[in-house]
C-alpha cells in the first residue's frame, strides 16, 4: 500500500508533468486533455465536498457546473472578458444556486435528496434549453478564449497553468476545511446526526453550508470548462454531466482529498483511448464503472493506498 | 396580408379532452413509478436502470410484433423480456447492492444504463424501430359532450387503472404482499421467519421490471421505439416518487396523475393565457419555457410542505 | 452541361497533379447515442464517393462526437493540433456546428458542412473557408411555406420544439407563407407526448398542419396524429420523413408532403448510380443525409483536382467553382458558400414493402437563403 499522502504528490507532479511533456514533444492535444483533467478534477472536487465529506448524493451538480459556465458565456458576449473579473461571478453563481437548490433539497435526506437534485437538475436544463436569450439549445460560443493579464490564455500550456493553479488552491481549501471545527462537525452530520442534534448543532445549517461551498467550487470549474472549449451549452447542464461528475469522485475514491482528479485522469483518458477501439465503446466504460463499484471500492485512491485513516 | 393567431376561448370540451390526456400521460408514469417505488420501499435500492427496462419493454415488443404481426405477442414479450432483464441484472449485480449505501446504487445502475444502451444499439441498429396500435384499437371513438378521444389511449388508462388496482389487491390481500410488507418493515425478521429472501427480492425486482417493460411496449405505439427512450420517463418517475412518497403504491398513482395533468395542463395552457399579457410570439416561448419546468416548481412546493412526499412513510 | 460521374473522375485522374499533396480530412460526426443513424449515413455516404474516386491523396480520419459540443470541440482541437488535418466536417447538428467551425476556420482549416447550416454561419459570421454543401438551416422550412400558397393552404398551424432550430424553422415557414396562422405552438425538445397538441390542432379550425420535429419527436407526433383520426395534411421538412425513420413511422406518414433538397427519384446519372451503388454497399436507401455526404466528399475530391490544398487562395477558388456532379443535379454556391437549389416536394408512398418518398413537384427553384446579404467577406 502507498500512503494516501505519497500518491497524492505523485498524482500532483504527474499532472504537471504530462502536460510539459507533452509541449516538450510537440503534441499540444495531451495539454488539452490535462487541462480538461484539471478542470473536471476540480469540479469533481467540489462535488467531492458535499458528497464525500458531507455524505450528501448530489446528482444535480450540472446545474452549478453548467451555470458557472453560463456566467463566464454571457459576461463574454456583453463584453467582460477577463477572467479574474469573471470567477468571482462564476463561483458566485454556483453558490447561490447550491443556496437554492440546497435549502430546499436538504429538507430531505438519502434517496430523496438524489432524485430531488436530479429533478432541479433538469429544471435548470430545460429552461437553458427554451430560453433563447443565450443560444438556448444551440449554446453560446466565445469566439476568443477570455483574458488573464499577463498571460496568453489561448497557448494551451499558459491556460493550463490557469487551471491547475485554481485546482491547487481549491484543493488545499477543501483540506483546510475537512481539518476544521466545520469540517468535524459535517463529518458528524454524515456519520452520525443523531448525535450531531445531540450536541446542538443543527445538520440543515452545516449541510447547506457544505452544499454552497460545493456549488460555487464546481461553478467555477464550469467557467473554466467554458473557456477550454470557447463555447457553453445545456450539455454542461444535463442529467449525463451530473452522473459523470459522480463517476469521478467514485472511481478516484470518494472522500479523498485528489481522488476526483484521480477519477477525471482515468475517465478522461479511457473516454479517449476506448473511443478508438470500439463504436460500442460506451458499453465497455459501463463494464468497468460496474467493476469498480462491485469490486474496487473506495476508487483507484482506495485501491493503491487502502481506506482512509480515520482521523 | 397581416397574420394573426386566434386567441380562440377555450372550450369545456378541449379542456375535458386535455385533462384525459394528463391521466393518460398520468398512468404511464405509475406503470414507472410503481416499480421504481416498489424495489426501493423492499429493497431499499434506488435504481437508474428501471429505465433501460421501460426500453427493453419497447424494443421486445416491437421486434416481436413485426416478426409475427401480433402487438398481442409483442405485449407479452415486452412483459417477459423486461422481467426476465430485470431478473437477470438483479442476480447477476443488483443483489450486492442492498447493503451498500445509495452512492454506489447510483453509479452501478448508471454503468448498467451505459450497457444496456450500447447493447440496445448493438442488436437493433441505430434506427427507429416501427410499432403501431393494433387494427382493433385504432381510430377515435365518441365520448359525451363532443368529445373525440382516440380509443388506444383510453385503453392505456383503463390498463393503468387495472395495475393500480391490482397492485394494491396483491399488496393488501395476498401472501406475496404480506411478504412484501414485512420485507419493508424487517427484513431480519422474515428471513427468520423462513421466507427465502433471495427469491423474493428477485421476485419484486421482476415485478418492477416487468411493469417498466409494459409502460414501455404501450408507449412505444405512441412514440418512436429508440435507444435513450427511458431517460427521460426515469427522470418523470423520480419526481413522480418524490412527491408521492418514496415505498407508497398509493402514493405513486396519486403523484403520477398530478404530474400528468400538471405537466398536460401547463403545456396547453400556459402559453394562451400569457398571450393575454405579451405579444404572441414571446409569449408561447416564455409559455412553453414555463411550462417545462412546472412539475419540478409542483415538486418543490410539496418538498416545503412535507418532505417526505404526500404518502411517504420514511423520508 | 453537367459532367457524369464516370467522367468527372476520369477528368480528376487526369489533371491530377503528379505529387499531389495528401489532403487529410477530419470528419466529426455522431455515431452513438439517439441521433447515430444521421451521422452513420453521412460517413457512409462519404466513404462511398471517396471508395469510388480512390483517390490515394485523399486520407480520412472519423471520430465520434455523441452529439456532445465539449466533446466536439476538443475532437477539432485534436484533429487540428496532433492530426494536422487539412479539412474538417461532419457534424450534423447545429449546436456542435456553432461550438466547432467559428473557431476551426479562425485556424485557417477548410469546413465543409454536409448537414448543418445555422443562420448565424449564412450572415454575419459567414466565413471564407466555410462551405455548406447541404442547405441553410431554413431552406426546406421556406420551401414548405411556399408549398403551402401553392396548395392554397390559407390557415396553418405551426409547431416546432422550443429551441433556436426551432424558432428558425418557424420563422423560416412563415417567411414564405402567406395565409393566416390558425396556431403557433413550441413543444418541449425531446418531447415524446402530443396529445395536448394534437387537441389543440383539432380544435383550432386550421386547414393544413406545418410541424418541425426531428428525429423521435416526429416519429412520436405523426403516429399521435394518425392515431387521434385528425385529417387535417401535413406539411414538414425532409428530416422527419428521411429514409431512416419512415420504416418507424409506417403507414401513419403515407401521403404526407414533405420538402428536401434531395430525393431518390431526381432524376440524373449521378443520382441513379449513387442510389444503387449505396444500395449494393450498404444493404439499405440512401437518406438525404447520405446524399450530402457523398456530395460533400465528391466537392472536396473535385477541388483537389484543380488546387493544392497548401494553397488556400486557390483551394478556396476551386471549391467556389463547385465543379462536380451533384446527385441533386444543379448545384453551385451563393456568395456567403451556401448552395443555391431547387427543393423539391415529395409524398410519401409504398414501394413494396419499404416506405419512401417520391416528388411530386417543386417548391423553390434556385433557392438562395435569407442571410446571403449580411455575408461580408
């Protein structure tokens, strides 16, 4: 077994590395995918929040993902293209969307919290869809990726930086938080809110709290998303992207402070390689998510390092 | 020429047929919610697959019909092949699921939707397939009050009452159902009473399954037999159940009809009655833009009021 | 005059240059998920006229986008940055167009599109290295509206799903037809259910129905529609009623008119070969779908007869020229690189066994699209 803390580097400098050599060697579309890795690992991050700290099965992190976008989309079209002025609205919007969806979904708890997420979900899907304000189902592109003064945002590599910067710091947040008073407490909330109420804390308050913060982390990768791809559409909001968001907190290790970009490296590159094998290539993800599940639990993170230390 | 649209009044008997199309649409989501709700309040097995079944229901029905002519045979292939599916992905997966917590529910029967799609595509191609309401149930029929209301869709009423009525005949009065009910309530407990467990969870997941494969081959008549078909109903479902009540039969049908109409209504209506206030053009997109999200607005609204649905017993 | 087949190839291994540069092509295209059968036979149709021409200097590479524009893009990004393709195409569905071309030709690369043609790549954002070989998306909903004065059509209902393809489709019908709107409905993208609209349609006096609804969704409403005894016709665009979902549709679609640019009766040597040959290859009727991707290939190999795609000026000038045999028979481009062509009216019939259209007349001809005007390049 490695230690949880040696795989963590290891996936940290790997992460970094790839992508350098890959510019190194002239092959810019490996810089691409690290950047998506780096992305959805950061918003498998803030769904790692709410799901793997606090216990809470949000199969409607789309909706943040997507509308994260959506503000990073729409402030471009009128005009506001640099990045440092487009996060704090990106994670703004994703937080105060948790805010709602949140306080309203955490009035219920286990099965019933999946599918009323699902279901708020795909109410923010359809009204992206027949709104035509902003492209509707067509989308709304970026014709010109947006600005980070000083850099070039538009060299793979430089944009990259962007990415795998915002996913450190959202990483040691979320540590700095599973290691707080807040973080015992929503650890409590998930193992034990009975006792929770015991000692006086309410459970609605830490769970929503934990849920805002998940938002608005998953509402800023959206953002970043959008300019990866120069372009937002109500795929970033569907129920698939909310399934797939859960599929890389699980195959990296739910919980693990770096197992969704251990689930996004994997999903990424498997998206990729099996693509080239097969029409059916679907069928084979499939296959192997159900292995996981079935026999690998606790993620690759879980598999090569064994269950978490109980702190 | 200038255009206009007419701003017709509506009339009782376009309003009357619209409601018997929302108990129709109604109907179908209890064939769905039924099983979703029944596996989940024995199981406790919340399953994203029941959908895939709702599909393999349409499919079997509409290669069975075409091979032999009969929508009859197709109907009662439908039936088998979704129970047999279910049977199959309930011993071969699902059973080591039961003690696992709901997470890894979700992202097996998420693999399973992945596979059961491809496999779909991998049989039957990537086209439509055809499907069409028998000879003997064509056509429309008269109802009072001028009312013209196609007499296929009435069937699928009358069918999804039987079922309803069924179900609480075989939960209320039956041994099965007794069975049922304590696999609810203990599951230690009737396992110590000698009732073989394994069998009657496979047996329930079957039932669930088999009622998706039914609510499939009837849609399927209607609508275009395509892989992806059952997405979209799961997700109708799931809001079905969580207003209804997680585990309540009862509260499956009395969800399923709200939704039916409110989804029916609010489509029909909506887009007229803001054309009172807008220009015409803006006001059907804002319409239609409102109506689609008015069964999750109706969802919320129950959620504030009782969160664990109109009938759910356990939240 | 138009060059046959045969002799069009004969002319291309002629003039071909003796070094040609390899031309690489990227095509991105939806292969699985709901909308794989539109994709499945665009790819097909263009492996066919690339199988025929076998022209070495020609390389294809094919992915599959599962109609997802992230997906899509990053697809483009790879082709253009480690595939080093020379042109892209593919994509079928406007929303993947709008997320993959801006930013392809800003790279300086060739699109040819051989489905997709939203309104925003006809005007403003028309671009020279930008080629539509199918239609503007509105052409076919335009076509149907002037069908509808020519059948003395006076009150429609018209109904399309509530997004931007939609509104277009709408807009585009409404464009060219002249009577009075008994009935504007938008539906619900994906929607499987049409009995609310099917009472309303009855209800509102109209006496013809125009519906734009691609895909299941037509599949669902025309089967709805025949069922619920409604005798109102119906008029719609080829995409419901192409060769794939027919046979799903059945007897509910027979006698319904429907516009294309493209059916397996027009009439010319191109056509009659390509519809036998794609019959002999793949075991089934060529789709429009099929038949622009077979034109889609046969313009660009008719192009790399005349330039070298290193040279872009000229490239660009040999595609302009449209120089090969359409199985639409006259074909050529507008200024914004959109076609200019007849679109025909079909009806829906039953040939054997197997349901398919036969035309019955023309609605446009020598149609252009509305945005040619705002195209500045």
């Amino acid at each position: 077994m490695i230690p949880e803390r040696w795989l963590n580097v290891a996936l940290a400098a790997g992460l970094l590395a790839v992508p350098l050599l890959a510019v190194a060697a002239g092959e810019t579309f490996t810089v691409t995918l690290a950047t998506k890795v780096a992305i959805l690992g950061l918003a498998g991050a803030g769904l790692n929040l709410a799901l793997g700290y606090g216990g809470l099965v949000s199969f409607g992190h789309a909706a943040f993902f997507g509308l994260g976008g959506y503000a990073a989309g729409i402030l471009a079209s009128h005009g506001i293209v640099s990045m440092p002025a487009i996060w704090p609205v990106a994670i703004a919007t994703g937080g105060l969307a948790a805010l709602a969806i949140g306080a309203l979904s955490l009035r219920t708890t286990g099965v019933y919290f999946i599918m009323t997420t699902l279901a708020f979900g795909q109410m923010v899907y359809y009204f992206a869809v027949s709104w035509p304000a902003y492209g509707g189902e067509d989308g709304l592109p970026i014709y010109v990726r947006n600005r980070f003064s000083g850099l070039d945002t538009l060299d793979p590599i430089q944009f990259f930086a962007l990415a795998y910067v915002l996913l450190l710091a959202a990483l040691a947040l979320t540590a700095r938080i599973a290691a707080s008073r807040f973080g015992l407490a929503l650890a409590g909330a998930r193992q034990n809110p009975a006792r929770l109420q015991a000692v006086g804390i309410r459970r609605y308050g830490i769970a929503l709290t934990a849920f805002v913060i998940s938002g608005a982390i998953t509402g800023l990768a959206g953002a970043l998303y959008a300019d990866l791809n120069r372009f937002v559409s109500p795929a970033m909001l569907s129920w698939q992207t909310s399934g797939e968001l859960l599929v890389f907190v699980i195959l990296g290790g739910t919980g693990r402070l770096w197992g969704p970009v251990a689930g996004a490296a994997l999903y990424v590159t498997l998206e990729h390689w099996l693509g080239g094998v097969s029409d059916y290539w679907r069928f084979l993800l499939g296959l192997l998510l159900l292995g996981v599940v079935l026999f690998a639990r606790g993620g690759v993170i879980g598999l090569l390092s064994g269950p978490p230390r109980h702190g | 020429m200038p255009r206009s649209v007419r701003c017709s009044a509506l009339s009782a008997s376009l309003l009357a047929e619209q409601v018997l199309n929302g108990l129709q649409l109604g109907v179908m989501l209890f064939l769905m919610a039924a099983g979703l709700t029944l596996v989940f309040g024995v199981m406790g097995l919340i399953n994203l697959a029941h959908g895939s079944l709702y599909m393999v229901g349409a499919f079997a029905c509409a290669a069975t019909a075409a091979a032999t002519g009969s929508f009859w045979l197709g109907l009662a292939a439908s039936l088998a092949a979704a129970a047999a599916a279910g049977a199959l992905v309930e011993i071969a997966v699902l059973r080591r699921l039961y003690a696992r917590d709901h997470l890894d529910q979700v992202l097996a029967t998420f693999a399973l939707i992945l596979m059961f799609s491809e496999a779909t595509r991998w049989l039957f191609g990537s086209f439509p397939l055809y499907l069409d309401v028998p000879r003997s149930l064509a056509g429309a029929v008269e109802l009072p009050f001028g009312i013209r209301y196609p007499l296929y869709r009435l069937m699928i009423i009358g069918v999804g009452l039987a079922v309803a009525l069924g179900l609480f005949w075989l939960i209320g009065r039956t041994r099965l159902g007794v069975r049922i009910r304590a696999g609810e309530a203990d599951r230690e407990m009737i396992a110590a009473l000698g009732v073989d467990i394994a069998r009657l969870y496979t047996l329930v997941f079957a039932l669930g399954a088999a009622l998706a494969g039914l609510a499939g081959a009837l849609v399927g008549t209607l609508q275009s037999v395509q892989v992806g078909m059952g997405e979209p109903v799961l997700i109708l479902a799931f809001v079905v159940i969580v207003i209804g009540g997680i585990g309540s039969i009862k509260g499956a049908l009395v969800g399923a009809l709200l939704v039916g109409v409110t989804d029916t209504l609010g489509r029909a209506l909506l887009p007229s009655a803001l054309g009172a206030f807008m220009e015409p053009s803006g006001a059907t997109a804002v319409g239609s833009a409102i109506a689609s999200m008015l069964i999750y607005v109706l969802m919320a609204l129950v959620l504030v009021v009782r969160p664990a649905g109109l009938f759910g017993a356990r939240a | 005059m138009k060059p046959t087949m045969t002799a069009v190839l004969a002319a291309m291994a002629l003039t071909a240059p003796a070094l040609a540069e390899p031309v690489k092509v990227g095509m991105i295209t939806t292969l699985s998920g709901g909308g794989a059968g539109l994709g499945i036979d665009v790819r097909d149709g263009f492996m066919l006229a690339m199988q025929q021409a076998n022209n070495p200097d020609l390389e294809l590479v094919v992915e599959d986008d599962q109609q997802k524009p992230d997906i899509a893009v990053q697809l483009a990004d790879e082709m253009i940055q480690s595939e080093k393709v020379d042109v892209l195409t593919g994509i079928i569905f406007s929303n993947l167009a709008m997320a993959v071309i801006p930013s392809a030709v800003a790279q300086g690369k060739f699109y040819l599109s051989p489905n997709a043609g939203p309104s925003a790549l006809a005007g403003s954002g028309c671009d020279p290295n930008y080629f539509n070989v199918a239609w503007q998306n509105d052409n076919l909903h335009e076509a149907a509206g002037a069908y509808a004065n020519d059948a003395g059509f006076a009150n429609s209902f018209i109904m399309a799903p509530n997004y931007p393809a939609g509104t277009d489709a709408l807009t585009g019908y409404k464009r060219f037809y002249e009577g009075e709107l008994a009935g504007e409905v938008y539906t619900q993208l994906g929607q499987t259910d049409y009995a609310a609209e099917i009472a309303q349609i009855r209800d509102s006096g109209a006496d013809s129905v125009f519906f734009f609804l691609p895909g299941g969704m037509g599949i669902s409403f025309m089967k709805q529609y025949a069922q619920a005894g409604v005798d109102i016709p119906l008029i719609g665009p080829a995409f419901s009623f192409d060769q794939g979902i027919l046979q799903a549709v059945g007897d509910a679609a027979l006698g319904v008119k429907n516009t294309s640019q493209w059916s397996k009766d027009i009439d010319n040597p191109t056509n009659k070969a390509f519809v036998e040959s794609f019959q002999t290859e793949y075991g089934r009727l060529p789709s429009l779908y099929a038949s622009q991707g077979f034109d889609t290939a046969n313009l660009l190999l008719s192009a790399m007869g005349k330039a070298e795609v290193t040279d872009a000026d000229a490239f660009r000038a040999a595609l302009e020229e449209a120089d090969f045999a359409s199985t639409r028979g006259d074909f050529r481009f507008g200024p914004n690189h959109h076609p200019i062509q007849d679109i025909y009216v079909r009806e829906v019939v039953k040939e054997g066994d197997v349901y398919t259209n036969r035309i019955v007349g023309v609605a446009l001809k020598d149609h252009a699209d509305a945005y040619a005007a705002e195209c500045q390049m």
